[in-house]
C-alpha cells in the first residue's frame, strides 16, 4: 500500500466528501454532495398525506428517484425523458437509494407523510450511487426537521432511527481499494457497494465479479474496508447537520 | 416607476445575472448562469460529425435539450423519463433554444461538427428559458473554442457571427416589467419572450395575452424594454467570457 | 409591389377564404375552414362538466388538439400514433390553438362545460395553424350556440367576449408579405404568427427570424400587414357565421 | 322484407356510395369515399425503391394505415397519438386493409417501388373499414397510373390483377341485412366483413357472433348478400375510374 | 386423399390434442394445452367485482390477453415489451380469445365477478390461437367452478351456457386440411380460423386468402372440415374435465 | 435447527432441484428448471455472428432477458407488455442473469457468435432469479454444444471456463435459511442472493435488510450456507448435463 492511487489517495482514503446543506430554495431539505469530482444534487419533498393505497394506516412512506444529466459523464448519453424509457440501470439504482433510506425510518414516527427524494447526478467521477444514498440522507433529515416544525410530525416522534451512508469498495490488480473514481472503477476486478447505518449495520451489500470471480477472504478485506469507509461517512454527515 | 417591485428592483431593472464558467469538468463548454434564484446549468457537447443526413455537406448542426429537475419548482413535478414522454412546454422550450442558438452560428464555419446543449434547470423562479438561452450562448462560445483549438474547426473560421441573449417582459396592472421573478409572471396580463443578438437585431418574439389582450403601443412599450434588456445581458456575457 | 406572386397575389393580399360550416353530422360545432390549398377540418365537442380538478368552480374549459393526416404534405410523414409520441411541432400548435381561443372565451359564462377542439389538417399548403384558429372559432361559436340550445349554458350568459384570427405574414427578399403559402414560407427570412381578436387586440406575436435577424422597422411593416389580414379574416367569419 | 330500414332501404340494398377521386393535390392517389354518412379520405403514396430488407428481389410492397379523427364518432375519443399506443382495433384494421389490396397485386409487375395507404375516418356511421378497402382501391389504382407515367412502372406492367371492395353484412332480428349502418351495427346479432375481388372470388370472410352463435344456413344467407353488395361496389368503382 | 401429409395425418385428421388440466398451482383455473408441438399454458383468474364502469350492473367480465414467448418460435422475436408496445398481431388473437369465450358464458350468471384469461405460448407451431381458446374454455370452466365452490357464484347460476372450440382450415394446392401445423400453414392458398360452440354453431369465421383468392365451394368445403374438427375438440374437452 | 420449515426441511436444505432438459423443440438450449414450486422455463438461442458495435473483435456476447407471466404468482399482475414498459425488478433481475452467465464464459472461445437467454417463470414460489440462474447455465450449456456441433465454435475452444449457480439465503426470526419459498422470503428480516461457479468463487452477492439490519455475524453466517447450497446445485447441474 506504499504506491499512491491517481489521484494522490491510499488505497483505504476516501474522496473529499463535502456538503452542501440546504442548496435548494424550494425543496424541503436538500443537499449538493460531492465525493471527488462527483456531484450530486440531493432534495427531499415532503408532502402532508400517502398515496391512496396507503391511507389510514397510520404509516409514512419514503421513496426516490435517481436520475443522470446527460452530460455529467464524459461522453454525452441521450436523455431517458427523450428515449422515453427509464433505463435498467436507472431504475436498479432508484430503488436501492429508496431501500437505504427506508432502512432508517419509523413509518409510525413518520406519520401519514410522503417524503420524495430526488438525486440528480450533475458530474460524475464513479460513485454516483453511494454519493446518493449518502447526501440523500442530510436533506432527508433536514425535510423531516421540516415536517416537524411544521406540526406534521410529532414532536416527540422519533422517524429516524439511525442515520445511513454507502460507499463503494473494489479490488484492483489484487489490491482492496475504497471509495472508486470512474477510472478505478473501471479496472476493478470486483466491485461492490455496501450502504451502511451509522451503528454500523449492514443495509445492502452489492458485489459484482466485473472481472475474475472472488474467493471469500476478498470479500471480507473489502466489507473491512467499507465499514471503516461508510464509519468516516457517518461523522461527515453528523458535522454536516450539527 | 417610483414603487418598486417586491425584490426591491425597479420595473426596468434585472435581476442580479451570474455565470460560473466551466462549471462542469466533463464538458467542452459549460455554465451555470442565474438570474436572480433562477439556476440552469448549461453544457455544450462538442462531437466531431454530424448526423448521417448531413454528411458531406461541409456544414455543421446546433440543437438543444431543455429540461427542468422535479424539485426545482417550489412543488415537485413527476419525471418526464418516468411519465415517458416529453410535455409539449418541454418541447417548446427546446426548439426555441436551439433556433435562437442557430440564428447566431455560421454552420459552413462551424464545419462538419455537432453542438449539443443540454439546458437543465436545477431551481426555478421565472425566466429559465431565458436564462436556458443567455447562458447556453457562454458554453457554446466556450466550445466552439474547444473544437478550434483541438483543430476540428478552422484557425481562420469564425463560426459566432454574433451573440445572443434573451429576457422575458410583461404587463403587469398596466405598466411594462422587465425580467419577470415567478410571482410577478403568474399576475401578468401579457408574457413577452425576446432573443435578440448582440447587435440587437430579433430573433424571436413570442407575446401571449394571458390575461387581457393586448393593444400596439403596450406591444410597443415591452419591446423596447426588451431590448434594453438583452443588451445589459449582452455586456454581462462580454464579461463573462472575457 | 407591382410583382404579383407566384399565385398571382397582391403582397397585402389573403389566399381565397372559406369556411363549411357544420361540415360534421357528429360534432356540436364544426367547420371545414380552407386558406388557399391549405384544408383544416376543426371539430368542437362540447361536453357538460368538467374534469375533476376544476368541479365547484362554476367555470368552464377549452382546450384543443392539432394533427396533419400523413399525407397532408407533399411528402408523406409518420403517423405520431405509430410512432408512439406526439412531436414537439404538434404540441406546440396545439397548445397555441388553446390558448388563443380561450382568450375570447368568459369561462364564468361557459359554466361548467367543456369544449375540445380538434384541428385535423387534411391537407396542407402553409399557415395550416393560422388557419386552425380562424376555423376553429367558428366551430366553437356553433358548438356554444348548441350549449345554449341544450340548456347547458344560460340564456343571458355571453361565453363570446369577442372574435378571434390569426395570419401568418413574413419577410421574402426584403417585402413584407401576407398569408405565406408553403413555397413563400420556406424562403421567408422572417415568419411571424398573429393571432387577433376581433377588436384589433393582440393575442398571440410569435417572429422566428429563420434566416437573418430582423430589425424593429422590418418588425413593425409585418405588425401591420397581420393585423390588416386578421381584420378581413374578421369579416370573412362574421359573413360565415351570420 | 316489406318493411323498411329506418333509412328508407331494403335489406339487401347498399347506402349511397360515392367516391370523390383525386380529392388531394399532394397524394399521387386518393379518394374520398362515403357510404352513406361515413366518409373516409383514402390517399394512396407512391415512393420509388421499397424497405431495406427488400431490396434487390425485384417485388415492390403495399402497406395500409386507418385511423379514425377523433370526433369522428357520435362521442369524442381519445388520439391513439396522444395516448402514445395504436389501439387492438386500428391495428386490426389497418392490417385487414393492407392485405386485401395486396391480394389483387401484382408485387413483380409493381417493381421495387412502395405505396403506402392511409384510410383516415372523417366521419363514422358503420362500415369505416369496407369503405376505406373500397375506396382505397381507387386511391391505389390512380397511383399506380400515376407511377406508370411517371416511368417507375413499366409500360406493360400490369399490377394490378383484379380490382377489389368490401361491404359489411349482419343479422338483425334474424334478418340478413347488408351495409349496416351504425345504429344496425349495435343491433346486429352476427357482424360480418367480406371483402371480395371484381370476379367475386373471396380474400377475406369474418364474421363475429355479437349475439347469438349463427348457423351454417345464416352464415350462407348473409355470404350471398355480401357477394351480391360487392359486386354492385365493383360496378360503383369501375364508374369512378373511367 | 389417399397420399399423406408429412406427419402422417390424413386431410381431416387433427393433431394428437392434450389438456394438462390444474397445471398453476396459483390459477384458480388452469390447463397446458397442445395441439402436436403447439403449447399453450392457460390461466385463468377469478376475482370477484368488476371494473368501476360495471359496478352495480349484476353482470360479470371475462376477457383475455394472448402472448408467445420470445423463443416459442423457430427463430427468436424481440419481446414486445421490451418493444414498449404490443403488435397487432397480438391484439387482434387476444380480442378474438376474448370474444370467443363470452360467447359461452351468461354474464348475469356469472355475477359481479371478472375472469382474465391468460394464454402464454410456450411453443408453436401453427395454431396457436385455436389451442389456445380450446385450452382457454377449460381453464375458464374449472375457474368458473372455483368460483362457485367460493360462493362468489350462486348454486344454482350457470355460467357457462355451451362449450367452445376452435381450429384452423386451409386449403393447400387446392385440397382442404384440417389443423394446420407451421409448414404446412405457410404453404396454405387459404387460411380459415374457425371457432364453434359444443352445439355446433359458428362464434368466429376468419379466412383469409393467403395467396389466390378462393370461391364459395372452396370455402363450403374448409367450412365442413372445421365444423368436424371442433366437433372432435369438444368431446376431448368433455373428456378433459369429466 | 430441530424445528423443521412449513415444507419439513431443515434450514440449510435446499427444495427439491430438478431440470427438464431440451424441454423446447425450438431453442438451440433449453431447461424447464423447478426449485420446488417455482418453475422456470429457459431458452438459449444461439445466433450466428454478433451485434454490429462487437463485429470484428473475435469476441462473443451473451445476454439474457426474465420475465415472469402475469399468473405465475399467486394474484394476477398486468403484463409488461401491456403496460409499455419494464418494471425495476425485471430490469434488476435480466441484467443480474446476464453478468452472471456472462462470468464463466470465455468470449474469445465462444467466437463472433451470439447467445441470448430468455428465462420465463412460469410459476413463481419464491427464488425466481436464482433458479433461473442455475437453469439458464444447463440451457447454455447445450447452446454451446450445438454451436460446436454445427461449427460455429471451433472444436478446441473452451467457451465454458467454470459452471454458474445461483441460491437465496436469509435470515428469519434470527435464523439463517437457505432457498427460500415464498412465504419464507415475505418473513426474512434480512434476504441474499448468492452466485458462485462450480469451483466456489463468489460472482454476485447481493444482501438487503429487508427488516433490521444485518451485522457482520449474521453476514457471515449466511455467506456459508450459501456457498453450501450452491455447491449442491453444481452437482445437480453436473447430473443433468450428464
């Protein structure tokens, strides 16, 4: 682990992570988060009420939606709006944002609330997904300090349980790497995301053999790795919302 | 004029006008422009060739997507990638940007090479096709720049016969405003959108009575406003990409 | 002035008018509305109640549809219904149609009905949206005199504030020119749509510099020349519907 | 069969048919066909050269769209255009059309060329479908001259092998009866189609049981209706093509 | 007559049919039916009320919706929704499933109940709307008892007022056949779907003139064939659900 | 583990395996694989050459698609078809197939060929995608073969590099619970999805806290069963291949 990443890192460094708490004038809670060079426009919208399917039982309900502008990446991809069909990966990623975020919520705290999330990826340098689920949960707390001092929310409820943070791992020419910029990524023979609660519990762990197929002990070197990366998330997002 | 508007401004006056140049890593020309709280990040892909119908023509091809981000309004709007079409205003506004982008590109100069802009406004308060136009006319100077100085265009050519920029008017209670904020557009009898390049010829038009008809001296009055406007925003362009 | 046009019109001259009246059997109020070669069959459907949204409000609605037969033009276009989404020139026009009509139209007094428009062009030789408008208000005239027949409109009521028009006009070789047929349209510099009430009061302005830019003189000769033509349009549809 | 239709006919006599030929100035055929009061406009468009995956086999192609306008019928529906999706019933039909005419060309003696049929519904009362293969024949006839004159037909070609109508026939009441009108239609215990060539020979037969199953003797009695209808068609076409 | 075909059948001999009756283990009513190497995996699904637009009528709703597998057939289609939209193909054999089997059913007798009929082609080879409405009418049969072993049907209601059958007819170098398979179907003159009750009456009559257009003997003799193939089909039905 | 599961196995037993080898008359590799009551039918349909982005690279491509008919489960969902799009899961579950499969095959061996795997749940019971998984490697298997067997594979490559098989694992009331049915999966706090190749190197790994989170412990608990049941299933695979 002497030789130094691209971009100057250790092998078990994050990215600079900054926010950008409350960017948006109009969203309840929002957030620009950056991992790196990728950027993330983060807002949460809360809406008194659920769905009609959902009335009257008293529960909440937290959903998201993940999008890319078609110039965020280095080559220009053509608008889904413009295709008019959501793309596989689009949707795969919409869903485990909503799943993470869900993972730290009381519905009952909640109430009869609908929160929608939205991440828009405006640049992105690998990582788009775990920036996501991790600036997504600042102004999804902030939208739901909203909905409380707006009396939508009880005032002693308690509708986050714990917080939550994602970040990706992946081992490269053997070596266990955190956090992956687009060009690691790329040459990563494995590749896993691992969204994490800020106790350090496991909500999702996605390992994909992009190259050669991973035996156990590198499994367990790189969930290592994202524990202690997702931890240091943690305290960003805490100095972030004190 | 001696009452001011509720920003403060004076109803010949604009709003506060920023451009972050290069605001995207990714893209060959870019910017986020503002007009007061209005934000559109602006990015111009730059590809050398263009469609096959044109092929072998010696000329090249602007065009330009426009699209606003679900929470960028002050309730949050469903996806068009989700309902899976285009709305018609979406559609509109596109066109509108890229004619207004054409009027001012001398294609035989631009040669054999394709302009993408892609307009997406990231927070909302009135004007964002205005603003969509004003900045987009920054990044695409900027890639324009890109293709001569990556040889794609001719040192000699100059592909920018003139600059453009746009601003909306209106009539509100009978007296003529310039570069409305969303609450004075939602109270105007008559919505005014004007491109007009920098020699402050027109290249557009577009005046709707949304409430009361309108008669030729108040059609009048706005234009000449209008093209006080667009040459202000003119200078700030000069300014920006000096 | 003295060169007739290739039709052999003056340039402040309109093609040949006419307007069936009641063309449809099926329709509350309908017109087969002709400008030269160009044919539009407008339809008004006329519906008590309205949607959901509006209920209680003691108002009414009017919206409106535009489409072109495949082989309306010269050469045949795919169907939007095959293509599975409506093209942005489409909504456009349609949203156009819309609004000019409810610009003449008191929705108190329309009560709560509502009318929808459809433009279908059967065939197509220029200024088919021009012609779309001045028909399509006199189906909607015919279709409120039937609401009123059937009772869904009170007796005093007068939904009809006034009468709408539009022409289209341009600039070709530097002379303004009136009610462009297609092969005059697609060599104007400049093509402007007005859309007037019958009072001589602006409704609509849309200037589309298509080849130079044009200047406030070149903007005004056009004004006037448009609101010439909407006048005798006026009268045309008086004639047609006394 | 004393008693008469409510529209003054005879069970076994067709509604005044008329065809309006050369209806278009744009299409190289076209037709506008009544029945009675359905009235479809019938454009037939020859191209030079057929798809792709035909070329180089000396065969040309026919192919046929219907579509209704929307107002077309006693209650407005929706654009399949606008809903983004052709409906089961246009496809239907449209597919019905494009055979039959393919049934009495000859594709070798067409060469490689393509001509596209568009059978648009302008107005509905029963039988849209046999009217436009029966007018749409005359459509295709006059292109087919027409790419004749124009050279892309050979001189002695002979395409076209028969000439082609269809009517509708149905029981009511357990009466044979032919070209039902809409208010029959509805009534009809047993619908059926039969499209057959000018020497009387079948190309396609469908008959539903709205109501009641039929018999073999019924399904004999309305077969010999429906030869006896498209053998005065075949009369009524060969009178609007001399 | 004496010569066979090329699976052994004489002219008017079906294929070996089998019904696996109660195949789902989910489907209230279910049966994987073949005609030779056409299969076809019928479910049908009982769910008590009806669509808004029927409630409070006292009649119930039985329709259908047909698919192949994309690898059903010789060579692999494109999924169609994957396509985004269904062909016409498809429509036009759901409808007719659809229309068949009410032709069978009482829908007061049925009650306020809906039954969707789901018939997925696992593999084909010709015929597959016919097995698909003769397996579907015993997957409806054995819902239609779920149903009332649920009370959701009266006792003493019955539902079901024949039974339904359907086979294809053609005529290959003039001589008629009975139950198409594949090869022999692309060589058929005339292709005849015919669907018929238990008592021997006529529901649905679809011949089409693949290539020579045929006279009334030709279709007299494919009519009898039919009649004697559905009359066999109904008695395996019987068989299959003794 | 005394207590035994509703269906009588013990924890880390998997449910009865079978696979219905060349089930399809048609596909060039198929399998009908039951992981108890979930039945998946799977076809690998081999195609000679490649798309046109990968011609010329001396490389293959193999891809899948999944699908669930709308009966499969235990109430009825609309068809995607229908719908005019794909959901997320199917979207999720399709791509998760394919970089599955895709990671045993060596695509320099397999040659300019292409194989696409269709993988359609006949009836679902839980463990839909690991079935799938597990039968679409037998599928590819006798593809391959065949593409030998017809010399579209070189017969001394080895496309095959490894065997592919998928389980589910989970944790319920505590418990870790290998392949689970569907009640079970509704039940399991915590749900993975696990694929290794025959040699027991992990290809995905996919876990989700569906109720509480999961710590390391459990993680590693559920990793070792999974590993168990997809050793098992590489045997049952190397028995039906034999």
């Amino acid at each position: 682990m002497t030789e130094l990443r691209l971009d100057g890192r250790t092998n078990d460094q994050l990215r600079p992570v900054t926010f950008e708490r409350g960017w948006s004038k109009q969203a309840e809670g929002s957030c620009l988060v950056s991992f790196g060079d990728t950027k993330v426009l983060c807002t949460a919208s809360f809406t008194n009420g659920v769905p009609r399917w959902m009335t009257g039982k008293g529960k909440g309900w937290v959903t998201a939606e993940y999008s890319m502008l078609p110039r965020a990446t280095n080559s220009r991809s053509d608008r889904e709006a413009v295709k008019g069909k959501i793309g596989g990966r689009t949707h795969e990623i919409s869903r485990l944002i909503g799943r993470s975020l869900r993972a730290v919520v009381d519905m009952k705290a909640l109430g009869e609330n609908t929160i929608v999330i939205d991440c828009d990826v405006l640049q992105a340098d690998g990582g788009t997904r775990t920036a996501a689920i991790t600036g997504a949960y600042v102004a999804l707390a902030d939208a739901l300090e909203w909905g409380r001092a707006n009396k939508f929310i009880a005032q002693k409820a308690v509708p986050l349980v714990d917080s939550i943070a994602a970040v990706s791992v992946g081992i490269i020419d053997g070596a266990p790497m955190l956090d992956l910029a687009y060009t690691e990524d790329v040459r990563a023979e494995t590749d896993m995301n691992v969204v994490a609660t800020g106790r350090g519990l496991f909500v999702e762990v996605q390992g994909t053999a992009e190259g050669a197929p991973f035996d156990r002990r590198e499994l367990d070197s790189i969930l290592d790795l994202a524990l202690a990366g997702t931890a240091q998330l943690t305290e960003a997002q805490k100095a972030a919302l004190a």
